[in-house]
C-alpha cells in the first residue's frame, strides 16, 4: 500500500499513553485537592493568545520561545472593524491570568482572586526529554491576584509546599523549596554603586543560571562574559572582579534556619531605607511561614536565587525533587506589575506554577508510585461460557448503578476464563465477577479478589501450591449480595473516590 503517512511526533512533543496518565491524572488530582482546600477556584483560558500580549511580557528569552500561529487565508476584515493581530501560543500561564484579570476585575472577578489552572503551554526551546523538558508541557498554577501582602506570598508557599507533601514526599529529603525577595539583591546592588535597572536585571538573569553553570562560568558572566560549548559569545554584565567576589559572597549565605540567613545578609547591606525596607518585608514574609507551621526543611532562604522571567518584583521560589534529576519542578513569585500591561489599573498578584511533565518524571526517577493499575475501573466482569452475554452486562450496569467503576469485558477471549482473568490481573483490577451457568441456576455469582490472590501466589513455588492458592480470595454469593460484597473487597478505594 503507497502514501501511507509515517506515525511520528514532532521534535519536543509526544503522546502521553494511559499508564502515564494514570499517574499523571492522580498527581494533578492530589495536587487540585490542595488548592481548593487553600480556597484556590478553577479557572481556564485559551491556548492561543494575541502576540501583543505575550510579547514583552517574560523578557527578552520568552519572546525567543514564543510559537507564532499564521493562518492560512487572509482573514476578511468589514469595514469599521479592527484588522486582525498576530496570534501565539501561550508560553506559561500566568500572562493569561494577567490578562483575565485586567479584562474582568472587578466587575465579574472580585478581588482578591485565588484561582488555580492547569494547562498546556509551548515554548519553541531545545527539548531534553530525558529531564521532563519538551516544547508542549502541562503546567499547573496557583495564584492570588489583588494583594500585596507578603501574607499572600507566604500563602503561595505553603501550598506549594503542601502539594508536595500530598505526594507523598518529606521536606529536605524528598523535596526542598528555596525562597529569596529580589529586593535583597537590589539593596545590595544599590549599595556597591549599581543602580541602573537593565544593570540589576542582568545580574539576576545571571544568578538565576547558578545551578546550571560552573562557578568560572558564573564569575565569567558577571564578569566580561564568556564563550559557551558552541563557540557562541555570552555578554558579561562587566563587574569589576572586586564587586563580583562581594556579591558571591552575600549570595552565597546559607544558616540553618531562616531567621538567621536573613541577619546574616542584614549585616552585609547598606544602612539605607531601601535596604531596611527590603529585610521588614522578608522578615514579616519568614514569620508567616512559621505561623503557617511550613517547616525550615521545606522551606529555605536562599538569597542566590532569582528566577528567570523579567515580570517578578519581590519574592521569589523555587522548588526542586532531591535527586531526581530534573532541575526545578515548580517556582513563582510576586509580579505586581504584570497587570499593569493591560490596565491602567495597577493589581498586585503572586503565584506558583508546578510543571507536571518534570514533576511527573522526577516522581517515576525516584520509584514514587500510586499504584500499578492501568484501568480507571475496580472491577471487571468476564463473559463466561455457556451463558447468555446479556448476564454479564446486567451484572457490569448494576455495579456501575451502585457507584463501583466497572469494566465489561468485550475483547476477543470472551468464554476462554483464563484469557480473561489473565487480562484482569494485567490491568491491576481489585476484583473480578463471574457468573457461570451454574450460578444462573442458583441465582449466585462469584466475585475474586484479584488482589488477595496476586499476594497469596507471590512466595509460592511449588507447582501445586500454586495451583490450590489459585483460588485464594474467590467467593460464591447470592446474587442479592453482589455490591456488598464487591464494595467489602474494594474497601478504602471506594471511600477515596467517593
């Protein structure tokens, strides 16, 4: 056969099978039940946006990343109307929240405005598929829009901080969160003579880079700047090396507790207004911390950190799996002048975003698992032979009935008993029904707990044994008593979902 389409994706997006969606779907779920229980709502918007509102709005980097949608016809514009503007894909989504907020508040958004989003977003960068980083990627956000109280940052931290733990995850050792207030930097900035803004910013985009460089490559880039592995040249920020060690070393205070990074830094900022102004406000933000009982573990001060994204103005985040070897899963911070973009209006707001395909393959690096099953359903029931199909489907639409996820087995082994329950323990069904002529006539059918079976086989080795305990967890019941039994053997599940 000619003009068959080779299958194939595009460089730096895949397809996401059911196994990993599974997985996904619980991570995202757990992490949603820690938003709302914050009192975050749901709220969704499109992938594609105008170009006038994505560009500009990251920096200059973000700008690069940006995938430009053409369409293919030149769209009809009627007289009167406004031509037609260049549209991209959204490249996080926080942008789109800064619009929504602008678009809407405080007419049918009142603030202040919790929301969380999950989503795809795209950026055109080089995909490292084995790190979690491809061109499409799911993030999942939370943010407060209308306060500017470091009391709303501290907020954001101690849900991100929760998601994490939801996950099953222990601060310090499964996970640890770094936070820092740019103002810090900037006091200290301001304090060695440099005040110009591009100057400053330039500084933080290279700090931000400290995990992923060398210490030369570092000072390279606060210094003159440097050539990369392509031969490319990188523009320094052109300090003078006795500026660059200064700064290394108040970027690289670390205490055991938070209270006490943050006086060591005191003690290397200037006295001035700026600076004493920047320490309250880190102060006030470390005490809401504590009183949200996030523990020092969870939570570090960790004065070298800037992120990346040009919109971010006071306190920033960042999160990060020990171990799993894929750079940060999560950060955010506060960017009260995002909106402004969009209004004339100035709204304060602070937010986290979680990057879900990181996250996700951090998880599997580390062996975290939430199961092994690879159905949405609990329970399966098989087509026995000799017996009208129709048993089997009343039997599947009176489970489903009673609230129990229940599979019908329709693949092509249906009569062949061992096909199917081999198809069953397969998927990681907890049960399996049967209801075979004889208990037709009986008016009984026979549940297995696949689970109770799978555990009585796992240390047997002797043939016959295995043979007796192939039976271990099955039970005939009258028929009456079907859902009480299926929902006895399914137990704490059904209570989960419920």
């Amino acid at each position: 056969m000619t003009g068959l389409v080779r299958p194939q994706n595009l460089r730096g997006f895949r397809d996401l099978l059911p196994e990993e969606m599974l997985l996904r779907n619980e991570v995202v779920a757990r992490i949603t039940r820690v938003y709302q229980s914050y009192g975050f709502v749901p709220l969704d918007t499109p992938v594609l946006e105008s170009l006038p509102t994505l560009l500009g709005s990251g920096g200059e980097e973000a700008d690069k990343q940006i995938f430009v949608v053409r369409e293919n016809t030149k769209p009809v514009v009627a007289e009167g109307e406004a031509a037609p503007v260049e549209v991209g894909m959204r490249f996080d989504l926080t942008v789109p929240f800064a619009r929504i907020i602008a678009q809407y508040a405080p007419q049918q958004i009142k603030l202040p405005f919790r929301r969380y989003h999950v989503g795809p977003v795209f950026r055109a960068d080089d995909p490292q598929p084995e790190q979690g980083r491809f061109r499409q990627f799911t993030q999942l956000d939370a943010d407060i829009a209308g306060s500017s109280t470091v009391a709303a940052d501290a907020e954001i931290v101690a849900v991100m901080s929760a998601a994490f733990d939801s996950l099953g995850l222990e601060g310090s050792t499964g996970y640890f969160v770094r936070v820092n207030n740019r103002k810090l930097v900037d006091a200290f900035l301001a304090g060695v003579g440099i005040e110009d803004f591009e100057t400053a910013r330039h500084v933080l985009r290279v700090l931000d880079k400290a995990d992923k460089i060398s210490p030369e490559a570092l000072r390279a880039e606060l210094g003159e700047g440097r050539f990369d592995v392509s031969g490319d040249r990188i523009r320094g920020v052109g300090l003078a090396g006795d500026l660059i060690d200064a700064l290394l070393v108040f970027v690289g205070i670390g205490k055991d507790t938070r209270s006490e990074t943050l006086d060591a830094l005191e003690a290397l900022l200037p006295a001035t207004d700026q600076a004493q102004s920047a320490v309250a406000e880190v102060r006030e933000f470390l005490s809401h911390l504590d009183a949200l009982g996030v523990s020092e573990a969870s939570v570090q001060l960790d004065p070298s950190l800037a992120r990346g994204l040009a919109y971010y103005t006071g306190t920033v985040y960042e999160a990060t799996l020990v171990g799993a070897g894929v750079g940060s899963v999560g950060g955010g911070g506060r960017y009260d002048g995002l909106v402004s973009r969009f209004s004339d209006d100035p709204v304060a707001a602070v937010g986290v975003s979680i990057g879900i395909d990181r996250l996700v393959t951090g998880l599997a690096n580390l062996g975290v698992e939430f199961g092994t099953a690879r159905t949405t359903a609990d329970v399966v029931v098989l087509v026995m032979p000799k017996v009208e199909p129709a048993e089997a489907t009343r039997v599947a639409a009176e489970l489903r009935a009673a609230g129990v996820n229940t599979e019908l087995y329709v693949g092509e082994s249906v009569g062949k008993v061992g096909k199917q329950l081999a198809y069953a323990n397969a998927q990681g069904f907890r049960a399996a029904v049967m209801i075979g002529g004889n208990e037709v006539q009986d008016g009984t059918v026979t549940v297995k707990n696949l689970q109770a079976g799978a555990e009585s086989r796992a240390a047997i080795a002797d043939n016959s044994e295995y043979r007796a305990a192939r039976s271990a967890g099955q039970m005939t019941v009258p028929r009456a008593d079907l859902t009480a039994t299926v929902r006895e053997i399914l137990g704490d599940t059904l209570e989960e979902k419920a």
